[in-house]
C-alpha cells in the first residue's frame, strides 16, 4: 500500500512517501525552490518521493493532506463576528491559504496530470502532529503534548498514546496559543515572526530574573487540569491585527516595541539588557506552562516517556529542562517536530490509527 502525504499554503511545505508502513522518502520543498520555509504547494518534493519510489501518482492508494479545512469553522466565524470590524483582517489574511486547502486535492490532480487511483484524506492537524513523533518513535505507550501556533481551532493538544492509538481529549483553543504568544514576542523584540523564534530563545540564556516575569504571570495563568490562559487584553493577533502582535497594554507594561527597520539600510535600535531579561521571561513561562502539563499527564497516566510536537516542540530549551525536572525518564521528538513533520505524521495516522496496521517504522534519524 503507497501512502502519499503532504502539507502546503502556511509555511514549510512538505511531502513524504510511505509504502507498507515503511518511510521511503521525506522532504520539504524548501530544499528544491531555495525559498526558506516555503509555504507554495510542493510539487518538487512530490515528485522527489515519487521519484525514490520508483512510482507516478498513478501508484499511489491514498494520500493524506495535513489538516481539515471546515472542522472548527463555526468557532472561527463566531470569532469573527465577535471581533468585527477589525476581526475582517484575521479573515483577509487567512481566506486565500483556507481556499487552497479546500482545493488541495484537485490541486495535486492539476500538478499530477494522468490517472488517478487514490483516496484522499485530510487529517486533523493536531492528530497529525501527535503522530508525525509517536508512531515512530522507539516508544509504545507515551503521554503526547502537541504545542504549535494553531491548528484548525485548537493551540495545544494533550493526551495518551498506546500501540496505534492516539487519544488527544484535552484541548486549549485558539487564541490561547503558546506558539503565537512566542511569536508576538519574537516581533516585539525586533526580530522575523514565524521564523527568529530561536533567536529569542537563544536571547534568553543572555537574560535574568526580573519583574517582566512578574508580568509574564499576569499575561498566562496557569489553571487546573494542565491548562493555561491568556489575558487576551495583552495581544492584537486574536483581532487579526499583527504589527504588532501585542497590544498598547502589552507595549506600556514591558516597555516600547524594538521595531524592524522597514528599510534595509537603516540601522535597527541596539539590544538592552531589557530586552534579554524580556526573552529570558517568556522562556521560563513556556517552560512552567510545559510542566504545568507535563505534571497533569502524568497525574493521569504515570508512564516512563513523554513526547513533544509542535513547532514549540522546537524549543530545545525546554525540552531538555522538561527531562530534567521529570518526572519522566524519558523526553522525546524528531527532527520536524514543527509543520513540515505532519506530512509524514497524517500518512501514517492513516496507516497506523486509522486502518489499524501494525508499526513497521522506527525513526533512527533524519538522514
Ligand atoms: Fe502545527
């Protein structure tokens, strides 16, 4: 059985190829068109899979794309309307990438051309991440935490993985996301959303404590069962509104924005020992929120490992201090924990989960 799967139109566009469980091949298209984390449809890296396998699209059974475009719609246009007018610009920026996941399928036809014998399946983002690191992983049972900016509603998953299964029943919803507060940080600070994360992340082993952690405590609280949320009044994103991504309550509390020169010519103002202990900050609230999880799972379901995925699953950081604190022996991922690894996770979420198939993968490494 030839699994095709692909993820395409945010960022780090992706596909892989999978036959009779086994990973034949995996890669993003960035690699081929040059443009970093491109988010354009990856027909290279289509085509590069195909290639490796020896196959044409007219070989493949199924092909999974790595989200589902209309599950959580009715959440997303409530938000909407409560936040009308300015709600009008999360929706301007978001409709054309929805549009092309909607269409994805027949924009493989139309880039493939020829005979066509698959399926297709859209898996549901957060599934896809849990299993693009649990499935095949050296693990058989594991507490799963998925942390990204969003997937289709939901900002952060967490749940219990066993053999094939994967249950994720605990959800914090968009806009209470850990990804986007890292984001809207990483603008504050001067530096590329969606992208210089771990330039913030490496800013803030140059940081120390000081009353922006205070701060940090009032923009996320941590609350029962693992879970967290935001003072909203702190941030313009969940409005659409992204430059910046924090509010003028955010800016007056932590202190000016560093803004990003818009030429390229012109110097940007200089780091301040503020802006390190801001970074070092939101580090130590990500890593309490993580905790704060991690300790709920386990409470739940005290087993050895616990595995991370998400793009916040990126935070080296974090995750070492996650093994650290414990209470688990073991903390793990892969190398694509971020969105370019749910291509590989929806095709054997198909495989695996869904057609209930045997594990016959194990990652060793991404070469
Ligand atoms: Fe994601």
């Amino acid at each position: 059985m030839v699994i095709l799967g692909f993820c395409a139109y945010v960022f780090d566009s992706s596909a892989c190829l999978i036959r009779d469980g086994q990973l034949i091949a995996a890669c993003q298209e960035e690699r081929f068109t040059r443009q970093k984390n491109t988010g354009d449809f990856p027909s290279h890296a289509i085509q590069y899979c195909l290639d490796e396998a020896g196959l044409t699209i007219a070989d493949v059974d199924h092909v999974t794309f790595y989200w589902q475009p209309f599950l959580g719609l009715k959440e997303r246009v409530w938000q909407i309307l409560k936040g009308l007018p300015s709600s009008l610009n999360f929706w301007g920026s978001h409709s054309d990438k929805w549009l092309s996941m909607v269409f994805a399928k027949n924009e493989l036809k139309k880039q493939f051309p020829g005979e066509h014998n698959f399926k297709f399946h859209n898996i549901r983002h957060h599934d896809a991440h849990a299993a693009s690191t649990f499935l095949i992983s050296p693990y058989h049972e594991a507490n799963l935490i998925v942390m990204d900016g969003s997937g289709e509603i939901e900002c952060t998953s967490m749940g219990f993985g066993k053999g094939e299964e994967i249950k994720l029943p605990y959800k914090i919803n968009f806009p209470h996301s850990m990804g986007y507060l890292y984001v809207s940080v990483t603008h504050y600070l001067g530096f590329k959303p969606d992208s210089d994360e771990y330039k913030v992340m490496a800013m803030a082993s140059m940081g120390q404590e000081s009353e922006y952690y205070d701060l940090f405590k009032k923009v996320v609280r941590l609350e029962e069962n693992g879970r967290y949320s935001f003072d909203l009044s702190y941030f313009n994103y969940p409005q659409g509104k992204r430059d910046p991504w924090v509010s003028d309550k955010f800016i007056k509390e932590f202190g000016s924005l560093r803004e990003r020169p818009r030429d390229a010519l012109v110097n940007q103002a200089p780091l301040e020992k503020r802006h390190h202990n801001i970074a070092w900050a939101l580090q130590k609230r990500l890593e309490d929120v993580a905790y704060h999880m991690a300790g709920f799972l386990y409470e739940k379901n005290p087993c050895d490992t616990l595995i991370l995925s998400g793009g916040s699953a990126l935070n080296c950081f974090m995750n070492e201090k996650l093994k650290r604190h414990g209470p688990y022996k073991n903390v793990w991922t892969m190398s694509a924990p971020h969105d370019a690894g749910t291509r590989l996770g929806a095709a054997f979420y198909l495989y695996n989960s869904i057609m209930k198939k045997p594990r016959a993968f194990e990652y060793e490494s991404a070469y």
